[in-house]
C-alpha cells in the first residue's frame, strides 16, 4: 500500500529544491510520512493538494527571506561606500557634478522632443486626418487653403472620405461687460470638427452647439476669463458688434496643439459666404480637412482629388496638384522639406550625446580613483572577501554616486524648466507620475550605474592580493599588460573625443552668432530706426489724410506716411517679354504690389537705384506710374526698365524707377514687388500708418499717438508695433538656438574639463613614482611638468584636428537655409583651437602642481 | 540570555517531554494532542531549524523508514543551553505568579 500511494514524483522534486541542502533529507521524509496519514485519512488527491500547498508556502517563506538577506547585506555595503565615497570628497563631488548636470540636460532636451513628438496626440483619429494642399508644379510651392466648395465637392465624389471639416481663422474683437479683447484667436468652422477632431466639451452639445448663426463656443480658459465662476452656457458676448450666444464650453486645449484657437463660431458666419463669394473657386480662404474610412487607402483619395482645382476653374493651366497631407505629419514635417522635424532630431541627437559624454567621463573619473584602492581590494581579499562581493562593493558605489546624481538632476532640472520654457516658447513640465519617464529613469540609473562599476568590479577584483600587498603600486596587469595598455588608449580617445565635441560645439556658436549679427545689423535697403506702424481698420483707413495731419503737429513726430496692404499674386505681363507660360504663372504667384502715398519712399528713406521717385511734378504719376523694386528687375530679366509698360492684374502703367529692395529681415528673400500711387485692386485702400519717432521721446510720442487714435471714435484698443522690432522677431528661432548652444558650450567645456582632470590625475598618480626617482637624482621639475604637458596638448590638438573639418562641414550645412549668409570665419576656428588649449592647462594645473610637490622621499618609502 | 517566543518554549518544552525519538512529526503529533489545535508542519520545522542553527537544540539521524521513502529522521534534543534557557524562563514566570499568589492573599 505504501509504495503504490508515493507522492506525485514532480511535487516531490519540487520539495526538495525549495528546502535547505542540510535538512532536505529529514524534511522530505517527514513530509511524505505525514502524506501517508492524509491519503489514509482522506484521499490521495487531497493529499497531493496539501503537499503542493506546503510547497508554495515554503517557497515564499524562503524567497521573502532572501530578500530580507540581502537587503541587510545591501545595507552594509550602502553604508561603506558612502564612507568611501565621503573621503574621496573632492572627487566624488566632481563626479557627481558632472553626471548630475549632464543628466539634467538630457532631461530637459528629452521633454522638449517628447513634447514636440506628441503633438497633436490627443485626437484620438489622427491616424485617419488629412489636410487637403495643393501643389503648384513646377515650382515646388505648396498651398495649405482651399476654396469654399472644395471640401464638400471631394467629399461628394470620393466614397473613402466619411467626413470633412473647413476651418477660417479670422481676427475678431470680442467684447463683454467692459472687456475688450482683440487678439484672441477665432475660427470659422463646421460643426464636424468635433467629430472629427477630440476637442471634448465641458458643457454644452457638440453635436447643436455651431447649429445657430449667432452661437460661440468657448474654451474654458476664455469662459473663466469672461465668466469666472458662473455658468457660461446661453450668456450673451459681443463679437465685431454682434451679439452671440454661448452655446458650449471647450475644455482646455493641449499646449502641443496644431489647431490652437480661443473661441469658436460657426463656418456660415464668415462674412462672404453668405454673399455667393464662397462659390467663386479663387477664395482660397479655408484649410480644408477630412477624416478618410478606416482602411481607406489615402494613395487612391490623392489620385481621385488631384486635378480638382483644375477642373473646377476657369482658364488655368493644369500646373495644379490636389494631395492628402497627413495631420499627424503636420507640425513635425513641411512638405517643402525640412521642418520641426529637423530641430527634434537634433536635439535627440544633442541629448544623446550629452548623456554618453557625462557617463564616459563618470566611468572614467570612477576607474581612474578606484584604480587607486588596490591595497584595499588586497587585504579585503586576504580577509575572506570573494571576487563576487567585491564586485558588488564597486558596482553599489557606483550606484550610490549615479542616484545621487540623479537625484540632483532631477532637482536642478525642475529649477531650470522656468527658464528653459522661456527659451523655447513652450509650457514643459516634469512628469513624476508618468510611467514611461519613471520607467526609462531607472532604466539609465541601473545602466549608467552598472557599466560605471563594470570596470572595477571585473578588472580589479580580480587581482593577486599577494602582488598587491607586497607593493607593487603601479597596477600590473602582468599577462594582461597589453591589455592595459589598450585600457589607457581608450581612455585618451574618450578625452579627444570630449574635446573634439567642445571645440565643434564652439565653433557652431560662434558662427550662428555671426550669422545672427550679420541679419541684423546689415542694411534692410530702407531706414528702419525708431519707426512704429498701425491698422487702420475699415473705415479708418479713409481718414488717413486727416489722421497724418494731426499727427505732423507733433514735434516729437519726424516723419509720417501710409500704405496699403502688400498685395500677392496676379498676372503680369510686360513690354518686351519672352517668358515661357509656366515662368508667368510661377510669377504670377510671387509678385507682390502695393499701395503707397507720395510721402512714403522718402520718408522710408528707400534709395532709389535707377530712374526717378513718384513725384508731383508729374501728375501721370497718379494712375499710371509705377516702381518697381531690383528683385522684380532680376526675375522679369528686364534691361532697361525705365519706361517700359507693365500690366499687373489688369492695371497698365509705365516704369518710372527702381528702388532698393525693401527687406524685412534677412531670412527670406525679397520678394519681387511694385509700388503705385492709386487702387487698383478693389480693396486698396491706405490701411497701414507708418509714424517715425524722435528717438529722444518714444513713450511721450507713443501717447500722442494714442490720442489721436483715441480722438478718432473708435473702440478697437490702439496697436501698434515698432518695425525693428518685428523684424527681429524673427530671428527668434536663432537667437533661441544660441541661447541653447550657449548653455551646451559651458557644458560641454566643464565636461571636457573634467575628462581631463580625471585623466590626468590617473596618469600622474601612475607616475609618482618615476617622478620621485628623478627629482632624487637630480631632474628639474619643470621637464618633467614639459612632458607630461606637452602629450596632453598634443591630445587637444588632435581633437581640434577632428573637430574643425566636421563643424566646417554643419555649419555651410546650416547657413545653406539662409538666402544671405556670411562666409565661414577661419579666425572661429583658431579662437576655439586657443580655447580648447587654455581649458587643458587650466585642468592639469592642480595635477601638474602635485608632481611639483612631491616628496621623493615618500614614494621611495614603499620599496 | 537568548530570547524565545512563546511558540519555541513550547517547542523545547515538547522536546524535553517525549524525552526520545523527538523529530518533527512526533513533536507536532504532541503538540496537536496539547493544546486541540491543528499545528502545521511549517510553523514546527522552521522554529526547529532556528533554534538549532542558536544553539539550544542538537540534532543526530535516526532511523529510515519505508514510510519516509526510505529517509533518516532528525531527532532532536536539548543543548545544555536550551535546558538552562527554558530554566530561567520558568524561573521568572514562577516568581512572578508567586508574587502575584502571595499579594492576593493578603490583599
């Protein structure tokens, strides 16, 4: 009976893993005794149950109580290294220091790419949301708004296309209860938008609320902002005069957000639809998007839509292209090439390389110290400690310092997120609950960590404790000598490689701040000093006469003039043309005109480069007159221009003279353009007032101002800006990127500088020794200091070598975006090579002073 | 002097009662007989081990039966520790509840 009624032999098996070696014999037999008296007692299915249960009990019993173990065992080793890494403090601060900074950094570039990365991630179909654009062929230019019609006209005609949204922003003035708000953003759009974007709302119906002309959705910011703490829902709110009703509250758009708007109407309310304009395929004045089906396939919707705008027009060559551009390639992607996408990449790339340039030094600086406890690895090895355990000794050192460090960063980079988002015009904050960001932090902890402590915990417990203890100082790697060597050159090629990036590094700065300097103190062709400009909306806009003479009554006014908007696009011909048909439509899109009054070229001061300026002297010049600008001269190929006719969108006149191009910043090209005296397109009128200031008294003008537009009845708030200004504006991009560079220059310099330190304190530690030998029979310090500078600066020659054709090479890169750049300065390159020198003897001089210091006497003492 | 938990008094107690052949299942068998309670194996074995790792127990093999597989059981018995461990705990439990015997009479 007892043989047949043995316990399942796997249970068995299992039992006798999960108990100790020294009682698996009596403890196994015990068991099975007692399962003898269940299977009698019970059954044998019951009693295998219990012996399965017991041995899961005893499984976790033991596994809790390894945990506790080592934890206990971790605890000591915690509390030694700190003691270890507290002597060391110098270095310990300095390696922490450097990690720590390093680390935070990265941390700060890597929520920029993320924040860049995931935008427009809220919506939840944005895998099946396109924008509609339309390619001009032949000249490589894209464009983003379509006509009225044309969203309903694809949708009607191509079956993959479930839905279709048409989205006008416009600038309105919204006012309620005494608040004025004029640069809130506005759009015009179908109620689809919330079907087809993840725009969810707070109160209100998405699916009524645009049914009503006069209805107004809000954002939650913008209610509170109007509202407060009362409902908003049905309250009333005047935008451009109208009353409205607010039928729905948004919730708060994300910042990484495309479409980024502050109210809502309804897309009938623009006006122009209502007046049959919408029907004319020539107002491309909508951004059309649809939602495809899912498993729609986008190539087939492109083939369909494609020849849509030629179809639906009148006379126009079949240069036009209709595509599906995918929202969530929007913000990352410009279809021209190029793009945000650009700026995540290199910052990715930046981040990466910061993170692996503070971990090499880390591991460098760690190895370097620790190569100096070998007399300590000794006597732990003579005492009892296995290799293992002293393994484990380094790599939690190592531990300990890269938590600190971490530590530190996350503290110095939540400190530095104010200025940062400055910087870069966003709204980032830390994410300590996310799981991915505490996911990949641990995950660096637990790598940088473990390949820090690598090194020593494999190399250098595996010494001879006997070599060790009987003196050999100099780390003897006796079979290994080779492969110690090969150690030491990696270590110098970390160190080239650190200064190689810091050189490169300040060279890119350098050259961007030229750049930048170069965009803006060159000449824009025009005087743009002290020089405001305004609006004049509407109606206003005819009484410019009037308003320019009350303004000349100032004293603290210089200069005051008008013009009308820069028109764009139309077709040109001119006398003595021989353009191909695509040349004149490609022109035909670039052209610009506008506008001006008699004061305006020489109150711009625009030097004039041929012919004559408008002139009273000659009335002609009122209708049929016109100037045009050295850019438009160079793309008609015109010889001679004086006197030629030309004809832009119908208007006929004869060239009169050639002024300056006219630039606004130097980011762009000029654009090709001509001026004339009156309308001729019906909306012309003189919307823009250009007033010059007495530069002694900006703000008291600035008011005088203000008052004159005050007196004129209106309630729209004055604005104004100053034309430098907004030409600098511009160059925000950049000087934001040299701010950064700046901040990495420093990094990268500390880092490098630290590279060497650490470096240099290894090798001179090695060679204490040989130096006191010398010193003793008699050698002058300073040769000895001579060598070992000189083999370190022949290693920063070296990494200025490497560096100089690479940052040669990103910067021509770079500057190729700019249509006016400035040559590439050899003197940059000889000013970071200095740089780079004065760093390295900066670094070694407290390493070349020990050697200076040393006793003979106590190096020898160890023989 | 090395502390015990009531469970291990109880354990040595056990021990020093059935005087021979104590190894585990007869020590859980008395224990069970002792107080009515069900006593699992775990709750005796893992005690059993601490204790002789401490000192106050010494274990030699003894038999092997079929029962067991074919296993020797380990038998325990007191150290000269053990003995003068529980000693002292009675010892002190004695003085106290005398003290208690003797205030209550005259109180």
């Amino acid at each position: 009976m007892i043989q047949e009624n043995k316990p399942n032999k796997i249970l068995t098996k299992l039992f006798e893993l999960t108990v100790t070696k020294e009682n698996r014999e009596n403890l196994t037999g015990d068991y099975e005794e007692m399962f003898h008296r269940i299977v009698d007692d019970k059954s044998r299915l019951v009693a295998n149950l219990w012996f399965l249960f017991q041995i899961l009990k005893l499984a976790l019993l033991s596994f809790v109580d390894s945990i506790l173990w080592s934890s206990t065992l971790f605890k000591n080793y915690l509390k030694t290294s700190t003691r270890i890494l507290l002597k060391q403090k110098q270095f310990s601060i300095i390696n922490v220091t450097g990690l720590a900074i390093g680390l935070a950094s990265c941390i700060l570039l890597m929520l920029w790419v993320t924040d860049e990365y995931t935008y427009d991630g809220f919506h939840q179909n944005r895998n099946s949301i396109y924008r509609v654009v339309t390619e001009h062929i032949g000249n490589d230019t894209y464009s983003r708004n379509t006509p009225y019609p044309m969203a309903e006209v694809i949708k009607q005609d191509v079956p993959e296309i479930e839905e279709f949204v048409r989205v006008r922003q416009q600038k309105q003035l919204l006012k309620h209860d005494d608040k004025i708000f004029n640069n809130w953003k506005s759009i015009a759009t179908d109620k689809s938008i919330f079907k087809v974007f993840t725009f969810p709302f707070l109160k209100g119906n998405p699916e009524t609320a645009l049914d009503d002309m006069k209805s107004i959705v809000l954002t939650s910011e913008k209610a509170t902002i109007l509202f407060g703490v009362e409902n908003p829902l049905n309250k009333m709110v005047e935008v451009d005069g109208e009353l409205l009703q607010v039928t729905g509250v948004m919730e708060k758009i994300p910042n990484n957000s495309t479409l980024d708007f502050d109210y809502i109407r309804p897309l009938e309310s623009v006006k122009g639809i209502t007046k049959n304009q919408a029907f004319i395929w020539n107002w491309w004045a909508f951004e059309s998007y649809v939602k495809l089906h899912d498993g729609a396939d986008k190539n087939k919707v492109d083939e369909k839509i494609s020849d849509v705008l030629v179809v639906n027009r009148t006379g126009v060559e079949n240069t036009l292209n209709t595509f599906l551009e995918p929202f969530n390639e929007l913000h990352l992607y410009n279809l021209e090439g190029g793009g945000q996408i650009r700026y995540v990449v290199m910052f990715s790339i930046v981040a990466l390389l910061i993170l692996i340039i503070a971990c090499i030094n880390f591991v460098n600086l760690s190895t370097a110290r620790s190569s100096e406890r070998t007399k300590e690895i000794g006597i732990r090895k003579v005492v009892g400690s296995t290799r293992f355990e002293i393994g484990k000794q380094f790599l939690t050192e190592s531990m300990v310092i890269t938590v600190a460090a971490f530590i530190i960063a996350i503290v110095v980079a939540q400190l530095s997120i104010p200025w940062f988002n400055e910087l870069v015009f966003k709204q980032l904050s830390i994410p300590y609950t996310n799981l991915d960001f505490i996911l990949s932090i641990v995950l660096i902890i637990l790598i940088t960590g473990t390949l820090a402590g690598l090194y020593p915990a494999l190399v250098l417990s595996n010494f001879n404790p006997v070599n060790i203890l009987k003196g050999n100082l100099t780390i003897n790697f006796g079979k290994k000598n080779r492969a110690g060597r090969n150690r030491s050159n990696f270590r110098k090629t970390l160190v080239i490689i650190q200064f190689a990036l810091s050189v490169g590094i300040i060279i890119l700065t350098l050259m961007i701040q030229k750049q930048i300097d170069f965009m803006q103190d060159s000449d824009q062709g025009y005087n743009t000093d002290n020089l405001l400009f305004f609006h004049l909306p509407g109606k206003l806009a005819n009484q410019t006469g009037a308003i320019q003479n009350q303004l000349r009554e100032s004293l603290l006014i210089t200069g005051v003039s008008s013009s009308g908007y820069d028109n764009a696009g139309g077709k040109i011909e001119w006398e003595g043309m021989t353009a191909s048909k695509e040349r004149l439509d490609f022109l035909g899109g670039q052209i610009r005109y506008m506008m001006i009054d008699s004061n305006y070229l020489s109150m711009m001061d625009v030097g004039i480069v041929s012919g004559r300026a408008f002139s009273n002297n000659f009335p002609s010049d009122y209708n049929n007159s016109w100037m045009i600008n050295e850019e438009l001269v160079k793309q008609l190929d015109l010889k001679d221009p004086i006197g030629k006719s030309l004809n832009i969108i119908g208007a006929k006149g004869t060239i009169v003279g050639v002024y300056n191009n006219m630039h606004f910043g130097f980011k762009e090209l000029a654009e090709p353009q001509a001026l004339y005296l009156s309308p001729k397109v019906s909306w012309d009128n003189f919307n823009y007032l250009f007033v010059r200031i007495a530069p002694e008294n900006t703000s008291e003008a600035i008011i005088f101002i203000e008052s004159v537009w005050k007196s004129l009845g209106t309630d729209i708030p004055f604005e104004y800006k100053f034309l430098d200004d907004m030409i600098n504006e511009q160059y925000t991009p950049e000087i934001q990127m040299t701010k950064i560079f700046n901040a990495f220059t420093i990094f990268a310099i500390f880092i490098s500088g630290i590279g060497l330190f650490g470096l240099s304190a290894f090798v001179i530690s090695q060679k204490v020794k040989e130096v006191g030998i010398r010193k003793v029979l008699g050698a002058n310090v300073y040769n000895i200091i001579n060598t070992l500078s000189k083999e370190f600066l022949i290693w920063v020659i070296i990494a200025n070598i490497i560096a100089w054709p690479l940052s040669y090479y990103v910067t021509v890169k770079w500057l190729e975006n700019y249509p006016y750049k400035v040559n590439f300065d050899l003197w940059v390159l000889l000013f970071s090579a200095l740089a780079s020198i004065l760093i390295a003897l900066f670094s070694m001089s407290y390493q070349l002073r020990r050697i200076m210091k040393v006793n003979p006497v106590e190096c020898i003492k160890y023989e | 002097m090395k502390s015990l938990t009531r469970k291990e008094e109880v354990i040595l107690l056990a021990i020093l009662n059935l005087n021979e052949g104590a190894y585990l299942i007869a020590i859980q068998d008395y224990l069970k007989e002792l107080t009515g309670k069900s006593v699992s194996l775990t709750s005796v074995h893992i005690p059993l081990d601490r204790m002789e790792k401490n000192g106050l127990l010494e274990s030699e093999y003894g038999e092997a039966t079929a029962v067991r597989g074919g296993r020797r059981k380990k038998i325990y018995s007191l150290t000269k520790e053990g003995k003068a461990v529980l000693q002292e705990y009675k010892n002190l439990s004695d003085l106290l509840w005398k003290r208690y015997n003797t205030s209550n009479q005259t109180g």
